[in-house]
C-alpha cells in the first residue's frame, strides 16, 4: 500500500480528491499497470495493487504531479512539488487543531468517566443503606 497526500486550489474535499485519484489510477493503468485508488482522508490517496510489482513506478509518477504532496511508502516519506511552505504551514495548523480536539475529547472521556464512578459509589452507599434500614 501507498499514501499520497494532495493539495489543490480550494483544497481538500473528497470529491476533488477522488477525481485526482481516479485520473492517475486511468493513467497508470493506460501504461499496464494493475492500481486502485481509495480516498481515506479529504486530502489523502490509498494506492492499492494486488502485485506491487510496479510500486517504485507508481511512486515517480505521484510524485511528478502537480496537486502530490508526498507519498509515503515502505514508511518512507517522498516529497512532491505541492509541499510548499505555505502548505507547511497549513498543514502545522491543521495538526494543531486536530491535537487539540484529541485532548478535548479525552478530558471530556476523563470526566465522564469520573462522573459515572462517582455515580456507582453514590448508588453503592444507597444500596448499603437501604439494606440497614431493612435489617
């Protein structure tokens, strides 16, 4: 498996993306090669082939593209000509949103789950109560 990370003018909805990913999965495969294509992320492109014969290809021809960030294969990380600066930083404010919304949902996980302890020791008391007051 292969990730290719884009970036484009109004970048990123998965329409968009499916439309790049679609036009170099026909390229690649006009040239004889066996590729799928899936979008996983707005901005992101799974390249799939049940050979992997032709992966260092497929590779060169992502990263000639004008919208490739980079692609990512073998946990190696290519860059392409869309990882500009101005993508840099887009991208660093991105990750810093998603970090945060990830510490939110875990301190709101966090909370709940003290409230719900809480809630069981308060009916834990009520039940040993109740059981003295029958006694």
């Amino acid at each position: 498996m292969m990730f290719a990370t884009v970036d484009y003018p109004d970048c990123c909805t998965k329409n968009e993306t499916e439309k790049i990913g679609t036009r170099w999965a026909s390229m690649l495969r006009a040239s004889g090669m066996d590729i799928s294509t899936y979008v996983i992320e707005d901005d992101q492109v799974l390249f799939s082939s049940q050979t992997g014969l032709h992966a260092g290809e497929i590779r060169d021809y992502a990263i000639e593209q004008p919208e490739c960030v980079a692609v990512e294969w073998n946990s190696q990380r290519t860059p392409g000509p869309a990882e500009t600066p101005e993508w840099k930083a887009k991208d660093a404010v991105k990750k810093a949103e998603r970090d945060a919304k990830k510490k939110q949902e875990e301190a709101e996980k966090e909370a709940l789950k003290k409230a719900e302890a809480k809630l069981k020791k308060k009916r834990k008391r009520g039940k040993k109560a109740s059981s003295k007051d029958e006694v």
